[in-house]
C-alpha cells in the first residue's frame, strides 16, 4: 500500500506572538468587507500577501511576493531555524452545545499524481478556472495556508495530546485556537511516521491542492524533483468522531419551477408539514430520518424516503437527491447555515432549498476505504483553520 510522506519544516512564523490582529480566515470565506477589515487591523496582516488587492499599473501577486520577503528581511517573520512541526488546538462549543477539543498538526503532506493513492480526495470537485492561487504561490514561493487532510491512522490524536512549546493562543468567534511547536528529533520523528503509516483523505483545499501539484510539476521541471514543491502545507487530524465537527452544506435549485422540483421529489419522498425551519430542525431531521424542502415562502416540509425508492443508492442525501434529480433539468449551488437558506429562497436567488443532514463519521472513511467519491459540497468541517499561524517557504 502506497501511504503518503509527512515532512517537518522550517516553519515562517509572526516574531510578534500576540496575533489578534495579524490572523485572518481562509482567502476563500472572505468578502470585500472582511478583507478591508482586515487589511485595516494592521500592515501586516497575513491578507495583505495571501489575499492580494487589484491596484492600477501594479501586479498584486508580484506585489504580495515582494511585501513577504520584505517582512522576513525585516523580521515581522522569522523561521524556525530547523525542522519542526507545529501542533494547532482548537476549542469551542459545537452547534449541539457540547465542549469540543480538536488536534492535528502542521506539516508537510507529500503531493501524489491524481489517482496514485496515499492522498485521497473525499468527494467529487467542481473544477475552478481561476489560477488566483497558482499564480499567488508562484510569486511568494510559499504555502500561505494549509489544507486539511484526515489520517486514518488510528492513535494519532493520543500522540498528539502531549502539549508541545506553546507559541501563542488566540480566541476568535468563540473558537480558541493555540500553537504549540514541537522541535524535539524523537517526537518529530514519531508524529511523521504516524501520519506516514496510513492514507490520509482531503477534507478541506481540493483546489490547494490540486495547484500544489502543477506547482510541483513546474519545479520539476525547472530544477528537478528535489524540491520542497514536492510537499504542500497541511493540518492533519485524526479521523474519528471526537476530533470532527462536520456539518451540512444544504442544496439551493433554480432553473426549475418549485412545482417541477416537488413532483420529482414526490418520486422518492413522502413531503408533509414541516413549519418554519430554524436550528432545531435539524435534530429532528436526523431523529425522523428525513430531509426538509423549503419553499418560497420560507416553509417547510419534511421529506421522509418512500418504502424501497431509494434502494441501491448509498445512504448520502447528496447522492439521493442527485439520483432523484438525474432526468430533471435544474441548477444547484450550495449553502452552509438554515437561516441563510430561508434567506435565498423567499429572497428570489432560488426556487426552492433542500435542508440535508451532516454526514457521519464512519460515512467519511467507509467511503475512503473503499475508494469512493461523495457528490460536490457534502461535508462543511468546523471551525475553520486560520492563515497566518504558520508559513511554509518553498524557495
């Protein structure tokens, strides 16, 4: 079995260890506002380099590549001076109340060829035309921010648990995020043997990664295969329950009249009232076994699946719903959060929403195992990682 390298580095990091201000979520979650909020919290904020603004007669990913050489010239950045890995804590209180403590560690995952095993995507990707972070990479020649990816080898949480040389801790929208370094040869070389004796599965940065390996291929070919473009910036975790926060990204569908789309539901599902979703529904959709339709006036109704209509389809409701729809023409797009649904539907920017549930943990892995793919958008994993705690160079 091929089973993917895990590398310490030499990590970039804030000489200032207080980074409230320094810190920003992935480029890709961000708006215009959040960028100007950001970008006005301080000048080096990470977003000034891993999110580039367009200025007039001046190239913004040159430019993000010259303001980050310039910060380790001057010390805003510096490196770890050797190998190390960085373990990342985050603590915060899930969506069902409960106190949650979640551990991996920063390193660099090897980047494989598309199908050669070891690093496994966990479900099917929308290709994206733009080369926003090729281009970004090509110009800093660094990692800005990391992917995330699942091991599946068992005990990596335990190996973990041992506190490393805490760096800093920040605490942002209820989540406390805290960097610890671990520099010690034997505990180094433990941690990458862990990772390294099982596949890992890409939970977060399909596209970081995917242009992790055209920049790999131009390294090659530019100066051979001995590079640090042969590894890309990722935060491992284990993949059980306890060390995963996963919800629902829930599907919005337009191109089709709201009558179109509930007759071919009708094929497959039962619909009956479901009132006004909020939070709570989505419990009880996982206590009923159902999904929930919701029409342009904001209401609900539960679809519970027809006695043998769904049998022979994997128990995903992404995969249901694609398998109901397959004939029907339709456009879908996909949103995180009940009330940002309601908001799309009575709003116009949709015919109607189905609300799904969160896929399970043993879900997750029995589909990596058995080299299957889930559909587009099914799995939304929390809290998101923060850019900026750790840069990995690969001049």
């Amino acid at each position: 079995m091929r089973v993917p390298r895990f590398t310490p580095f030499s990590a970039l990091r804030y000489r200032d260890r207080r980074l409230d201000d320094l810190i920003a979520p992935p480029y890709d979650v961000l708006s215009d506002d959040d960028i100007d909020e950001l970008n006005a919290r301080s000048p080096f904020n990470i977003t000034h380099v891993d999110v580039p603004r367009e200025r007039e007669g001046d190239g913004r990913y040159d430019r993000a590549g010259a303001r980050l050489r310039k910060w380790i010239d001057t010390g805003v950045m510096e490196d770890d001076g050797g190998p190390t890995f960085t373990l990342y804590r985050m603590r915060f209180e899930d969506a069902a109340g409960a106190d949650r403590d979640i551990v991996g560690v920063l390193g660099g995952i090897e980047v494989v060829d598309e199908g050669a095993g070891g690093v496994l995507p966990h479900e099917r990707v929308t290709p994206k035309a733009s080369t926003d972070r090729l281009d970004l990479t090509r110009s800093t020649q660094a990692n800005m921010s990391p992917i995330w990816v699942l091991s599946l080898a068992g005990g990596l949480s335990e190996l973990l648990a041992e506190p490393g040389e805490q760096l800093s801790t920040v605490t942002v929208e209820g989540v406390e995020h805290i960097v610890e370094r671990v520099s010690d040869p034997a505990r180094v070389e433990a941690i990458a043997a862990k990772v390294g004796s099982d596949d890992v599965l890409i939970a977060d940065g399909h596209h970081r990664y995917g242009i992790s390996r055209t920049y790999r291929d131009e390294m090659r070919s530019a100066v051979g295969d001995s590079t640090p473009a042969e590894d890309t910036l990722a935060f491992v975790s284990e993949l059980v329950a306890d060390q995963l926060s996963v919800e629902a990204i829930h599907r919005l569908y337009s191109g089709i009249s709201f009558e179109d789309l509930t007759a071919a539901l009708d094929s497959a599902f039962e619909r009956t009232d479901a009132g006004s979703p909020s939070g709570d529904t989505l419990a009880e959709m996982d206590a009923r076994g159902a999904l929930v339709l919701v029409g342009p006036d904001g209401g609900g109704q539960w679809l519970t699946p027809r006695a043998g209509a769904l049998d022979g389809v994997r128990p995903l409701d992404g995969l249901w719903l694609e398998h109901v729809l397959a004939d029907v023409d339709h456009s879908v797009t996909y949103q995180h959060g009940v009330d940002n649904v309601v908001d799309a539907v009575t709003g116009g920017r949709a015919t109607g929403a189905v609300l799904i549930r969160p896929v399970s943990v043993a879900e997750i892995e029995r589909t990596a195992r058995e080299g299957l793919l889930m559909p587009p958008k099914s799995t939304f994993f929390t809290p998101k990682l923060r850019t900026g705690l750790v840069v990995r160079s690969l001049a």
